[in-house]
C-alpha cells in the first residue's frame, strides 16, 4: 500500500509539459486542421464549379435554340460572346459549317458539292475553370428552311481574308457576266455564296474603298468555272491598305540655296518575300516626300528607289576589299497596319550638273552593268536646267544623262565635265566616267 500511495502521489505531480511534446502537438493539430480545410475548400470548388457547368449547359443549349431559330442561314456565321451571371463571366463561342454530307465539311474557300444543311458547335467556358473540367459544347445540324440548290446549276463560294488570315466582313463582289441573282457582302467570316449560278466561266471580282489586295490591285480578281451541280471557290487576299510615306535621299543634306530634284515618274520598289512591287506613288510625285498605299503583310516591306534590282542595295555583288569586304546593305524591313501608315527613308544617290547648255529639260536613262541583270528605266525630270547648277537625286546603279528643248526630245547627252559629285559623295563610291556615265554604287566596306 506504501509503495502505491507513493506512485499516487507522483502522479499528482504538476509540472506539465514539455516545449517538444507542445511542438509535437501544434504540428498534429496543424496537420489536422490543414486537411479539414482542404477538403473544405475542395468541396466549395467542386460546388461552384458544378453549379458553373449547369449555367453553361443552359447557356450552351440556349444558343442552340437561336440558332435553330435563324431565318437566313447565310447569316449565321461564327460568333463570340460573353455573359456574365452569379459572379461568373462565361465565354460563349458558335462555330458553323455548310455540309455536303456528313463526311465532308465546307469552307467558303474551298468547293465541293451541293450546300445541304449547315452544323452549329457552341463551346461555353468560364473563368476560373479547374483545370481539369472540359468546356461544355453542344452540337446540332440545320437544314435551309428554303431550296437553296438547283441540281442544273452550281454554287460559287467566295472567301475574303486579310492579311493575318481572318476573314474580311463588308466586301462587295460581283461577277462577269452576271449570275442574275443579288451577291451579298461577305459576312463575318469573310465570305459570300453566290447561288444558283450556270454552268460556265465566270470572273469574279471583290472591291472595297481604301482596299489592296497581295499584289497591291485597289480591286482584285479571278476566274471560277461552275459545273452542274457542284459548287466552285474562289479565294482572295484583300485588306485595308496601309499608307507608307517614303523620304528620298535623307542622307543628303542640301546647302544653303540648293534645291534637290528628284524625278517626276520615278517609281519606288517594296520588297519581301511575296513579291517585289514597283510601285508609282499616290501623292507627292516628284517630290521628296511620297506616299503609297499597300497590301499591309505582318512582314512588312525593304524598300528601294527605282524599278530595277541594281537600285537595290543589297542586289550589289560582295567584292574583297581592303581591311573586310564591299558589300551592299539592306535597310530594315517597314510594316504598317492595316488602314495605318508607316514611314520610310530611301537613300538615293547625288550628283550636280553645271550650269550652262542648250535645253532645260533634264532625262536620265539607266545603264546597263552586268549584261545578266539588264533592265529599261527612263527617268525624267521636267523643265530643271538652267542658269544655275542643278542638284538632282536617282536610284542606285549606272546612268546616262540628257538634255533637251522639250519633254519628248532626245536631246544630247550631258559630258563628264559638266556632272560633279558632292563633297563628301552620295554614295561614297560614286564615279563619273569620261564618256559621262555616272555610277552610283552604294557598297561599303563591312569589317570581317
């Protein structure tokens, strides 16, 4: 009993505790409480997110119902919308299609065959989604509440797209010879069906105000053949045109009293890798200052004076040179935005003819310097020589000069001592050569 009443009394001893056993039970206890509040958390995510789904759905179906409620099936095209309910932005996007038949789908830039019903597939997301929740989408097909085919004549599917791919809504398109039905502008996805139309050729022809297509034709065109009961496509890259303002000869600094002149039908080339396109400005010609409106690619353009490739800086062959190489360089390619403008230097070369000599009239031809890269450019600068010297711009390459007593004159060419460079020379390796040939070649040394 002695000895029990010993242990008794020990364990009535109160000093509790210890720092480790109270770690060790904070931690147990954190442990605890973060599981709770997971699976808290986990369950309020699930329910929001199981009530999101429902909206969708609802949304989702709701679509659908308009669709099918549509009174031109030519009207409906894709679309994108948001709708905000509960708190939650959800994101409603339609995509439809013409079929054929159900394995093959159409796209207004491709043909096939006849147009029969049209598929509609509405995709709902929302913000916040888990990351492993599918959209919800839902599907349906319609058919034409009206005949839209005639199984003696065909169908035209015409697609217009801008620069970066989309389609263009708004274009007018015609046809020669006329079908004899009224063509719709392209709608949203860029497109237009031209029904109904007769067997044969026909050109068709897309136009729109301020407008350049990918070889810079305010209006663009091309030839369709339509057969019984098919349809045929006819596609098109067509955007608002970008303006580009091009400065000619800006590293040139006239003196005091000196007017630069450049040529009156000089045409200035844009470059990249769909084309090169010499093209005769809209506004300013004859001036320093050009502008010109172009198809706006997202590459953008390198530019040159003249309409021939020897005006192109980096169409100069590379030569060894003392301490590197000769070798022409490129300017930086320009882009503009569609129904934007951009602005561009063009570097040209200089030279000065003396006063003095029959006939005012200034016209310069180009000459020919390797026999492989032979090209015809006639420029003209009007009614410019005079009393005093005549400081005048032209593209890169070799030049002859002539004067006249009018426009049209042949006139005599100008001699080697009546041309002089400028000090320093524009270009740096400009020559003059005795029987009066000017060269402006624009190559600089490049360090190895």
């Amino acid at each position: 009993m002695r000895i029990l009443c010993g242990r008794l009394a020990r364990s009535r001893d109160a000093a509790g505790m210890t720092l480790i056993e109270v770690l060790v039970a904070m931690l147990i206890f954190a442990l605890v409480s973060t599981g709770i509040i997971y699976t808290m958390l986990s369950t309020l995510t699930i329910t929001r997110d199981s009530r999101a789904r429902q909206v969708a759905s609802n949304l989702a179906a709701q679509q659908i119902d308009l669709s099918r409620d549509a009174k031109d099936l030519f009207l409906l095209v894709d679309n994108d919308h948001d709708v905000t309910l509960n708190g939650d932005t959800f994101h409603v996007h339609t995509s439809t299609q013409w079929v054929s038949d159900p394995d093959l789908e159409f796209s207004c830039g491709a043909g096939g065959g006849a147009l029969r019903y049209k598929r509609v597939n509405v995709t709902v997301t929302w913000d916040n989604m888990r990351s492993v929740t599918n959209p919800v989408r839902s599907d349906t097909v319609i058919d034409p509440k009206v005949r839209i085919n005639d199984p003696t004549k065909g169908t035209i599917l015409v697609s217009v797209l801008n620069a970066v791919g989309t389609g263009v809504a708004g274009v007018t398109v015609a046809t020669s010879p006329s079908t004899g039905t009224v063509i719709a502008p392209t709608d949203a996805q860029g497109c237009t069906y031209i029904l109904k139309a007769n067997p044969g050729a026909y050109t068709v022809t897309v136009s729109g105000t301020g407008y350049r297509d990918g070889n810079q034709n305010a209006t663009a065109s091309t030839s369709v053949s339509v057969t019984m009961g098919t349809s045929s496509s006819a596609g098109f890259l067509y955007d608002k045109a970008a303006t580009f303002t091009t400065h000619l000869a800006t590293t040139f600094t006239p003196g005091p009293g000196v007017t630069l002149r450049v040529p009156t039908d000089m045409k200035i080339s844009f470059w990249n890798t769909y084309g090169i396109y010499s093209q005769t400005p809209t506004g300013g010609a004859g001036t320093a200052t050009q502008t010109f409106p172009l198809h706006p690619y997202p590459s953008g353009y390198q530019v040159y004076a003249g309409a021939c490739d020897r005006g192109e800086p980096g169409y100069w062959e590379s030569v060894p040179d003392a301490g590197g190489t000769l070798e022409g360089v490129r300017g930086d390619a320009v882009s503009g935005p569609p129904g934007g403008t951009a602005s561009v230097d063009v570097p040209m070369g200089i030279v000065t003819i003396a006063a003095g000599g029959s006939g005012n009239f200034l016209r310069a031809e180009r000459v020919t310097i390797v026999p492989a890269d032979a090209c015809t450019e006639v420029l003209h600068f009007g009614s410019v020589l005079g009393a005093s010297p005549t400081t005048i711009a032209l593209p890169y390459g070799a030049w002859k000069l002539y004067r006249g007593t009018s426009a049209g004159a042949a006139g005599s060419q100008i001699t080697a001592g009546s041309i002089s460079a400028p000090v320093p020379a524009v270009p740096e390796r400009t020559t003059i050569a005795a029987d009066g040939t000017v060269t402006l070649d624009p190559r600089v040394v490049v360090a190895p």
